[in-house]
C-alpha cells in the first residue's frame, strides 16, 4: 500500500466509520428485534471474511507457509470468531473479549495496515471487511445494544489474552510459525504476495 493517507485507505477507513456509526446509532435509538437479525447477519460476514480468505489462498494456490500463517490464529483472526460468537450470543465474556480486542487490538489494523494489495483486490476487501466486522461489532454491542463491560472486566480479559498468547507461543514453537508475531513480524512484501 502506497501509505496511510492513500485514497484507497482513507477510503476504506471512512467506510468503516460510516457504517458503524450508522448501525450504532440505529440500534440506539430505534432498538428491537432488528438488532438481533442485524448482529447475526454481521457474525456470518464475519465467520464468511475469513472463510473465504483460506478459499481464496487455496485457490490462488498458496504455498505452504502461506497456507500454515492463514490459520486463524493472530489475534485478529481470534477476535473475528469471538466476535461472531458474541453478536450471535450475547454471553458477557464474549462481549468484553470482543470490545477489548477489537478497540484495543484490531483497530490499529484498521489505521495502521500491513497490506500489499490494493483496492479493488479480494485480499483488500477482506481485510477491510473482516477488520472494521470486529471493531463494528465490538461498538454495536457495547454501544448501540448497551452490553458494557463489567466494572472489573479487564481484570478477566488480561489473563484470557496472556493465556492466549501463551498457547500461540506454544503452538509456534511446535510448528515454527510466528504468530501474534512473537518471533519477528516478517517483511509485507514476502507475505502473502499473491499476484
């Protein structure tokens, strides 16, 4: 990506504020058996994003460190199926997983990407969509349905996210990969360069 401040970020940036703020704000101030449809139809763009992101690698027949690195286990990709979970569910832990991880974690995803591709390319869109589905999510529940985090709920999310972390460093040194870039975060360029 030509930078931070290219069209086609800041673009899709805008889109992403946009249609949260309007499904926030709906959700506020016209709440009702919509919401429930509206949060699941978001859980299924979300499990579907990453879905059809291994789809795509598969048929763009992505080589094995390719295919190894697209398991979902970058904190990303575990706060896209919490949060599908959480707007499918609405279980509390679920929610404040996805509002922490989400604001605190894959929003600098959002405004700080590692992306080769460009608009209109699939990994673009996916990566846009899959991205502001987790930060949407997390502001739909919390803000627009009125799920709060508990008063002491990052005192749960901390251990949960060392836990994480400690079964990703586990699984890295088992397989040799590095997610969660616990070993080094590789070059853009190299990864998952698939023209």
């Amino acid at each position: 990506m030509a930078g931070l401040v290219a069209a086609e970020h800041v673009g899709a940036v805008v889109a992403i504020a946009i249609v949260t703020a309007v499904l926030v704000a709906a959700a506020r101030l016209r709440p009702g058996p919509w919401t429930t449809t509206a949060a699941r139809v978001l859980a299924v763009v979300l499990v579907a994003a990453e879905v059809g992101w291994w789809i795509y690698l598969i048929a763009s027949h992505a080589n094995k460190a390719e295919l190894l690195y697209a398991l979902p286990f970058q904190l990303c990709d575990a706060a896209i199926f919490v949060s599908a979970f959480a707007l499918w569910f609405r279980r509390q832990l679920l929610v404040e997983v996805t509002y922490f991880w989400g604001l605190a974690g894959t929003i600098q995803a959002i405004f700080t990407p590692d992306l080769p591709q460009h608009f209109p390319s699939f990994p673009f869109i996916q990566y846009y969509v899959a991205h502001g589905g987790v930060v949407a999510a997390a502001l739909l529940l919390v803000v627009g349905l009125g799920q709060w985090p508990r008063r002491n709920a990052v005192l749960w999310i901390v251990p949960i996210t060392i836990a994480y972390a400690a079964f990703v460093g586990l699984l890295n040194a088992i397989t040799g990969a590095d997610y969660l870039y616990l070993r080094a975060k590789p070059a853009s360029a190299t990864l998952l360069d698939l023209n």
